[in-house]
C-alpha cells in the first residue's frame, strides 16, 4: 500500500473500533521495524518522527524510507510528524509527502498557540492533509522537550481551542508522562470531561508505561491515537548495549541492526496488539 492520508486512517480506525498507535521511528532501522510489526500484527497505525529527530536526517530521506517500509503493507499506515516545532517544519514535512501532522504550539500564550496551530492547519489543510494540535504540557522529557511541571489541559479552554484552531486531532495532558514512566496517573474523569467538549478526537502523548486497562477504559472517552517512544527505543539500543557488554569487541553492524529491526518490530506488534485487544 502507499502512505494513507492521516483523515482516512482515522476514519478506518473509528469505523473498525481500533485505537491507532504513534510509533516513534530515529532512522533506517527503526522505520522498518514499525511498519514491520504493524503488518505482523495486521493492525494499523502510524509512523511518526519528531522535528527534532529530523536533525538528523531529513523530512524526505524520512518520507522514501516510509514508502518503502509500508508497500507490503495490508491494512492503513500513515507517516506523522511528531511534536513540529515551527511552521517551517510542516511545511517541509507536508511538501516530502508526510500524510499527518501536528504542530505543537502548548509553550505559548493560549491566543498565541492558536494563531500558529490555526496557520500550520491552514497549509495542511490545503493539502488534505489533517493536523493535530495541543493544549496542556505534558511533564517529562522527550528529546528536547522537558517539563518539570505538568498543566493537565484546561476543559474550560477546549471548545474554544479546538473551533479556533480547525484543528483535527487534539493531544491532551491528563496525567500522562513523557518518557518512562511506570505508573502514570491518568485523569479518566478529566478525558471524560474533554471529550464531551471537544468536536475532535482525542491524543495521548506518552504512552509507554500506560496500562491496557486505562487505554480501553480512555477508548470509550474519545482516545483516538497513543503516542509510543521510550518503548521502542529501549529495545533498540538495548540490542546493542548487550551485545557490547557481551563483547568489548563486537562489530558486527549488520546483524546486530537486524537484530534491532526484529526487536522493536516484536515490541510495536505487542502494543498494537494490546491496546487493540478490546
Ligand atoms: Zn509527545
């Protein structure tokens, strides 16, 4: 298959009754992994990448990967950009082919991230290209994304928010954590309340540590996509940390990415399969 538009992978996931994980690719590797354990699993999803990581390569070497990733694909995979951080890198990620994006603008001023989500949803939307928008900070740290202090996402903001932004998607902080974190305390009451407010569906960042029983429950209260990161990439560096505790002298690159490959593919089919099985 090719890359699936952001709108027609959500309308196939809520037609379907699945909750569609956001997996974290870094490079080459891990791109194939997600797709890879995506097919396995025969689940749909998405492939996202952070702006950040975009340093260190770019939105079309990124994009062709993808394509390659996913042509064996069955069932609807679709390439995000993850937390952009400036009108600039949308529009390079929409102009690469990406066919899902969000414009992360929750440090401003509330009128402020307004204006610039509303700008980033005009392009994409030009394009036919959906957008995801946040309001609230999520403690924790995700590449350059630190907070030490966590604002769950006001109710009282969400209408008015999500009408003025045109947003598609909207990324809520209720007791998620960036990062690993083992017991999150996810606010259930607070997404309820949300999700009776907002016209859109709803996003939680940080899912890595979140438990299958709160994601089934946060399904009935609107939860649409669940970001994974940390989950991946531990089991990515972990294949190489091993072998180089094993081995002070291991240097078997190719194996050991295949290696890589396999295990995070392995943990991207565990998830989807787990927040899917209800
Ligand atoms: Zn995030």
């Amino acid at each position: 298959m090719k890359l699936v538009n952001g709108f027609d992978l959500v309308a196939y996931a809520k037609k379907n009754g699945y909750v569609l994980p956001a997996f974290n690719t870094t490079n080459l590797e891990m791109t194939y992994a997600i797709a890879n354990g995506l097919m396995e699993a025969n689940l749909p999803g998405y492939i996202q990448i952070s702006s950040n990581n975009l340093r260190l390569s770019n939105p079309y070497v990124i994009a062709m990967i993808a394509k390659d990733a996913v042509k064996k694909s069955e069932i609807p995979i679709g390439l995000h950009l993850d937390h952009g951080k400036s009108f600039e890198d949308v529009k390079a990620c929409v102009d690469a082919g990406f066919t899902s994006i969000m414009i992360d603008m929750s440090h401003l001023p509330f009128e402020e991230n307004i204006r610039e989500s509303k700008r980033a949803a005009e392009y994409c939307h030009f394009y036919g290209i959906p957008v995801e928008v946040e309001l609230g900070a999520l403690r924790g740290k995700e590449e350059d994304i630190v907070n030490e202090g966590e604002c769950k996402t006001d109710p009282d903001m969400v209408a008015e928010y999500v009408s003025k932004t045109e947003c598609d998607l909207l990324a809520v902080s209720v007791g998620n954590v960036h990062g690993l974190c083992l017991n999150p305390q996810i606010d259930i009451p607070l997404l309820e309340k949300i999700n009776q407010i907002s016209k859109v569906p709803l996003v939680l960042h940080g899912g890595s540590g979140i438990s299958k029983e709160i994601i089934w429950e946060a399904k009935k209260h609107g939860l649409i996509k669940i970001n994974y990161g940390s989950d991946l990439r531990k089991e990515f560096i972990g294949t190489f940390g091993e072998a180089y505790e094993t081995n002070h002298n291991e240097h078997d690159v190719i194996h050991l990415s295949i290696d890589a490959v396999n295990h995070v593919a392995n943990k991207a089919k565990e998830l989807v399969m787990m927040i899917n099985e209800h």
